[in-house]
C-alpha cells in the first residue's frame, strides 16, 4: 500500500499530535526510558505540553543536511532532502548540490499517512534516488 502525503511541516505541534510516528515507536511499545506510553497519550491529547528537544535530537536536525550529503557521496546515490534553511534541495552522488529536485521525490518529504490508518505517520528525511537523479 502506498501512504497519502499531507503538505504540513513535521515541526506543527497539531501535526505530531494527530498520530504515531517512528519517533513515537519505542514509547508505544514500552521500550523508551525517558517516556512511558501515559506520557505520550497524554501529549497526544494535548492534557500535557511536550517535552522540549533534547540535545541530542536538536544536533540530529542540525546535521540532517550534512549527514544527507555524505551519504549520498559514500552510497554513489542522489537524495533529495531539506537544507539548512528548509528548501529542498538535491545532494548529488559526487557530494555537490543538484540544481533540479524531482517533484515524485520531494512529495514525500512532507507528512506521510497511512492510507488505511491516517493516525500512523511519518516525516522522511531524505529520500534516495540512483546516481543519476532518476
């Protein structure tokens, strides 16, 4: 089954609280030592204001571009993925930026929902494409 996208940024508060996302997983299943699966019920339901970004998960977003890039170069691949600034842009195979993005590849860097279950969701970082941007 493919997943429907939805064009809102991953960062809206009403976004991450209208589902589950992979970075809900762990809690939901009970394996998250810093959250039980209450907290986040209660976060979803919006009874509770979410925990701020740790520091950890604010470097992750820092380096996303630049993690997105060296894998591109190492992988011999094209990704399509977010700058620093938040315009999508393509990491090229040989580590330099690609003037065209794919419009099928950037589609999928907003919100994703499954189609059946629209509570399910996901924000990709990056998507890969083969060397040569098809």
């Amino acid at each position: 089954m493919m997943a429907t996208t939805v064009y809102i940024p991953a960062a809206d508060p009403a976004v991450r609280r209208s589902g589950i996302g992979s970075s809900d997983a762990a809690t939901v299943a009970g394996l998250n030592r810093w959250k039980t699966p209450l907290d986040l019920y209660l976060e979803k339901r919006g009874l509770v204001e979410p925990e701020p970004a740790s520091e950890a998960a604010e470097w992750g977003t820092i380096l996303e571009p630049t993690i997105l890039r060296e894998f591109a170069r190492r992988n011999g691949l094209c990704v399509v993925g977010r700058a620093h600034d938040g315009t999508t842009v393509m990491f090229m195979a040989d580590g330099t930026l690609g003037m065209y993005v794919p419009t099928a590849a950037e589609r999928f860097l907003g919100t994703l929902r499954h189609p059946d279950h629209p509570w399910l969701m996901c924000h990709l970082a990056g998507v890969a494409l083969s060397a040569d941007g098809v």
